[in-house]
C-alpha cells in the first residue's frame, strides 16, 4: 500500500515535468521551423531532452545520500569549468559563457547554479554552522558569490542574478533573521533606481549593517540614516550613471522604460514580443501558424522569447497552461520543504525552487515587458541543452528524495 503511495506521490512532480518537456520541445520546433542548419535546433534540443531523462533516472535510482557526500566535491568542479570557460570558452552574444565540443555547446554557467545550491545546503545543514554567527554567514554567502563573481567576468547579467536568487530563502530557512534582510530592501530598492551601481550598494549595505549594531535601540533614527544614504547613493549612481554603465546597459533600461523610443533597434525584440503575444487572443492562431514566429520577426525567438510562440500560437489557453505547469512543479517542490524532516534536503529544494521560480518571472517578466530583457532563458521551454540537462537533474534529485521519503523523514 505504501509502495503504490510513492508511485502516485511522484507523478506531481513528473506530470509537470513532462508537460513542461513536450511544450518546450513544440515551441522550439515552431520557432526554428524551416532552419537551414545541419543539424535543426530541434533535433539538437530532443537529444539534449534525451540525455537529461537518463541523467535524471540515474540520479532517482542511487542512493540520495551520496549528493550530499560529494555537494563540495561537485561545487569544486563548477568553480573549475567557470575559469575554464573564461580562458577556453567562445563567446556568444557578447559574453563568454560556451565550452563547444563539436556541433555541441555547453555552458557551465546552468550546472555550476545546481551545484552551489547543494553545496549551500550542505554547509548549513551541518550541525557545526550557525548562521547567526558573522563568520559562518560570510561562508555561506561566499559560496554563492564566487560562482557568481565567476559568471559576471564572462560577462553574462542574467545568469548571475539567478545565481543570487537562492541566497536569502536558503539562509532564511537555515535560521537567519529576517530583519536583518528587511533592513535591507529600502536601500537595495533605492540603488534599483540608480541602474545597479554595486559599488555603491555595497557601500550602503556595509554602512547599514554598522548602523544597525550601533544604533540598534534607536530603530527610528537607524531607519531615516539607511533611507537617507540609499537616497543620496541613488542620485549619485544617477549623476554619474554614463560613466559606470556600458552604453548597452543604459540602452535596455531606457528601451524598458520606453521600447517605442527605438522600434527599429534596441526597441524592436520587446515590441514584436508584445505583439505577437496579444495577437494570439484566446485560443492562439494555431501550432506552426503564428504569423509573428513563422516570420521570424523576432530574432532568436527559441531562446530568451519563446514565451511569444506559446502565447501566440496556442494563446491565452496555451500560455494559461503552461503557468499551471510551472506552478504545480515549484508548489510540490515547495510542499516538499515543508512537509521534510531532513535539514539539507529542505534546504536544497527551497534553493532550487527559488531559481526556478526566478527564471520564470524575469523571463515571461521581461517579455511581457515589465522587465528590462537581461537574457535568462524559461526552464525546460527556452532551446539550450545545458539549462534542459541541469533542471532535469535537479527534478530528478527532488523525486529521488520523494522515493526516500521514508529514511529522509517525511
């Protein structure tokens, strides 16, 4: 009876799974529908689709507690691809983020984010960490900076702000107070405005802290001296944005500000977007009959904006579909989290769902327009084997620990 239990407690996460697999393998076929490449995209995609449901299946069947055995051995391993793409890798889209090997890329960028993860749950899962401590706090955070430090000398934005995602829900659960990170977000939401000057944000996210120890019985005094330094730091990094930013940088902040200030160029990607998803009204135009996909008037639309071939060419059901997707798989991880007993394994799936979670609204955000277009793809849907590979790993490592429940503690 408990056996037939595991089976059906599965299929919440392999359902979501495998609708998210087969809309992303239809959308890239649409998006790259009449490719004169050697090899089409799609067929390149449904064997990278291959190859993670063996890495997945491998990772259900063995014995969870090796992940955790082997988290910092793993972690290492992605640190060292990180140089190495640095010194060997090509570079696509302006960033050096691909190893190639043959008609394969591979960026380790995706696989790195999955180690960090289980290498941040193994260190505060130990029984030896206090995160309340300075010390063990400075550890944890180090270990999802330095991949992200990594990632941003490629330079790749976007992958780097996912690999911050998982930081705070990881260090919460793991007992750290979370006043401390409310005490933050004036500040941080200041800086936003004053178009990322991290110089300046850690300059305030420093000087914040100190006050916070000193003036720590004076909450409303310490309040108006962040408030006041996280004003005056965003109309500096306001003053003196032309010189920090690169020109690009500036351009997609301006084009998400206003994309009709340049239709034609920077602006062209996110109005094309719109268009296409509001021109798919209800029930879409059809698979394979998307004026706008077909067309190809929105370059590279089987990466960063395939949201736009669902949502146009199976409309308003076909895209509602897809969020009931996506939302039934981060829940399950998130019921997980809840329901677990074991530290490192709650830890994991809160991080891991954080990211996912992450992914998908900065990309739909972003195409939708209500984000600056900073290049993430949409797991599982946005063509590329390396993000396909790492998050089906990653389900895979989730329904290993729902197969286990009984020895992890459910």
């Amino acid at each position: 009876m408990m056996e037939k239990y595991n089976k059906f407690d599965l299929l919440w996460l392999l359902v979501p799974l495998s609708g998210l697999i087969v809309m992303g393998l239809m959308a890239v076929y649409s998006a790259t529908n009449g490719s004169t490449e050697s090899v089409p995209l799609f067929y390149k995609q449904l064997s990278w689709a291959v190859t993670g449901a063996i890495a997945a299946s491998i990772i259900y069947f063995m014995d969870y507690r090796v992940v955790k055995d082997n988290a910092y051995f793993m972690y290492a391993a992605g640190i060292i691809l990180l140089i190495a793409v640095l010194v060997f890798g090509k570079k696509v889209a302006g960033a050096t983020s691909w190893v190639r090997f043959g008609m394969f890329s591979f960026q380790p960028s995706e696989l790195t984010k999955m180690f960090t993860i289980i290498a941040m749950a193994r260190f505060l899962s130990d029984d030896q960490t206090d995160i309340g401590n300075m010390m063990d706090l400075g550890k944890a955070l180090a270990i999802a900076l330095v991949p992200a430090g990594l990632i941003m000398l490629q330079p790749d934005m976007g992958t780097t702000l996912t690999c911050l995602s998982f930081i705070v829900p990881m260090i919460v659960l793991a007992g750290f107070d979370l006043y401390y990170i409310l005490l933050g977000v004036v500040p941080v939401a200041l800086m936003l405005s004053g178009f990322f000057n991290l110089t300046i944000l850690a300059t305030i996210a420093v000087l914040s802290m100190v006050m916070f120890f000193l003036l720590r019985k004076k909450f409303y005094l310490h309040q108006f001296l962040v408030t006041g330094g996280g004003l005056l730091g965003g109309l500096l990094t306001w003053k003196f944005t032309s010189v920090i930013l690169k020109p690009h940088q500036i351009k997609r902040i301006q084009i998400f500000l206003d994309p009709t200030a340049d239709p034609r160029g920077a602006g062209y990607n996110a109005l094309q977007a719109k268009i296409a998803i509001a021109s798919g009204g209800i029930f879409g135009k059809g698979f394979l009959h998307g004026t706008q996909t077909q067309l190809r008037y929105i370059p590279a639309q089987w990466t960063d904006f395939i949201f736009c071939v669902i949502a146009e060419e199976l409309g308003f059901l076909g895209s509602t579909l897809l969020l009931l997707l996506f939302a039934a798989l981060v829940l399950r991880l998130v019921w997980m989290v809840g329901a677990i007993k074991n530290r490192f394994v709650e830890l994991l799936l809160a991080g891991y769902a954080s990211l996912l979670l992450t992914h998908v609204v900065i990309n739909i955000g972003m195409t939708i327009g209500v984000m600056p277009v900073i290049g993430v793809p949409l797991p599982f849907i946005s063509y590329g084997g390396s993000s396909l590979v790492a998050n089906m790993m990653m389900v895979g490592l989730a329904m290993n620990f729902s197969k286990n429940r009984r020895h992890i503690g459910y």
